[in-house]
C-alpha cells in the first residue's frame, strides 16, 4: 500500500498526468479475477479522498483539492488541482451504495456515516484553509462526504462478507414498475426480519426476475448478517430454499 501511495504521488506531481494514473488503475483492475478486482477497487476509491487530503496537507504550496491559489488569490503560485481525484472517488462510492445498497434496515447508516462526515470534514478544512471561506463549497462537500461514507459502509459491508446466509421464504405482496427518474422494478415483500414492518420497504429487483414472478408467489430472500454487522440481503427465486 505504501508503494502504491509513492507510485501515485509521483505520477501526480503533475496534473496532466493524472489520466495516465487513472488509465493504469483501471488496467490493473480489469487484469485481476472479478472478486478481488472489486475488493481492489473499492480500496483504491476508499482510499483517494484521504490520499488526497494528505497530500494537500503535506505538499500545501504544490497540491490542492481546492484550488484557492488560482481561483481566489491570483498571486501566481502554481497549484496542482487534486480535487478531481477527491471528488470522482467520492462520487463513484457514493453512486456504489444506492446502485448495490441492500441493507435490511438502511437507518442504521447514519450514525456511522455522520461519524466518517465530521472526521473528513475537520481535516480537510484543516489541510485546505481556503475552504473556511467558502460556506457554499463546503456545504457541496459535507453533502458528497456523506455519500461517500455511506457508499463505503454499504459497499465495504457486502462485499467483504464470508457468513453463510440465513434463508427465508417471504411472499410478494405487490410488485411496481416506475418511469422516469429513479424509476425500475420493484417488489413488496411480506416482512422477514423482526426489524421491519408487517410489510418490508420497496426492494429493487432486475428486469427479468421481475418479470418471472407474480404477486402472491414465494420468492426466497438470502439475509447476511454483514461484514460490519449491518444486515443485508439478496432476492432469488424460491426454488433457492429448498
């Protein structure tokens, strides 16, 4: 990790050759097996947004994710623009844990992700002073942080789960197909797990599985118990619990 941290500071020194680190990640990726190309990933994008704030920090007149030597002062000073590196990372997190966010009871998200928020936030005001300043930017910050944390507790929590799941058989009460923004296919099931309601909240399935089901059927719900203790499930078809 510590090389890889040196290989990416290098490579960074210059804003233009940040493409070129990019480029290299993504081959390396497609290079390695699918689990652990995804477990490589995830970190690298974990690990971004802290790399960059550090090296802000440590590098103040050289790197910047908030470039305030040539967007306030106008002294002259060169900065190298690190936020795309911090914001794109953020983002692709944050996007991760509402696309493969399954989570039995997502609330249990907030506490954890406010904690990430608040820590992020303090030392990046702290490596970028100009941000004090910049109420409306901050805000922007605060709000994709958040993402973020979610986006990596969620992710973090399936994708490094080894449990055996627990099984159940759950019926359909309704299904809802939605147009438009935010719209696909979705189920309401009978709830499975004491921490629901009488009936569990709107569960988003694929095209086709949508369309091979109809409501009243069974279907088979596999819940983990998380990596990091936060339950989760998947949906099949009831078959898978027998």
């Amino acid at each position: 990790m510590g090389m890889c941290m040196g290989i990416m500071g290098i490579i960074t020194r210059k804003q233009e050759n940040l493409p070129l680190f990019i480029v290299a990640l993504v081959g390396f990726v497609l290079w390695l097996d699918s689990y652990t190309a995804n477990a490589a990933l995830i970190i690298a994008l974990a690990v971004a947004p802290w790399y960059s704030i550090w090296i802000c920090r440590k590098y103040r007149n050289k790197f910047s994710v908030y470039d305030e030597y040539t967007i306030s002062s106008g002294d002259g000073r060169q900065s190298n623009d690190l936020g795309a590196l911090f914001f794109i990372a953020c983002a692709l997190l944050a996007m991760a844990g509402v696309v493969y966010g399954s989570l039995t009871t997502p609330l249990k998200l907030i506490a954890p992700s406010f904690a990430i928020v608040v820590v992020m936030t303090s030392i990046l005001v702290f490596a970028e002073p100009a941000l004090r300043r910049k109420c409306f930017t901050l805000f922007f910050v605060v709000i994709l942080l958040f993402g973020y944390a979610a986006g990596l507790i969620t992710v973090t929590n399936q994708h490094f789960d080894y449990h055996e799941p627990i099984k159940h058989r759950v019926k359909i009460f309704d299904k809802t197909e939605r147009k438009g923004k935010g719209g696909g296919f979705f189920l309401n099931l009978d709830a499975w797990s004491p921490q629901q309601k009488s009936i569990a909240p709107d569960i988003r399935v694929k095209n086709q599985f949508y369309n091979a089901i109809i409501i009243g059927q069974d279907v088979c719900v596999f819940e983990y118990p998380g990596a990091l203790f936060l339950n989760w499930y998947t949906v099949t078809y009831a078959q898978a619990c027998n």
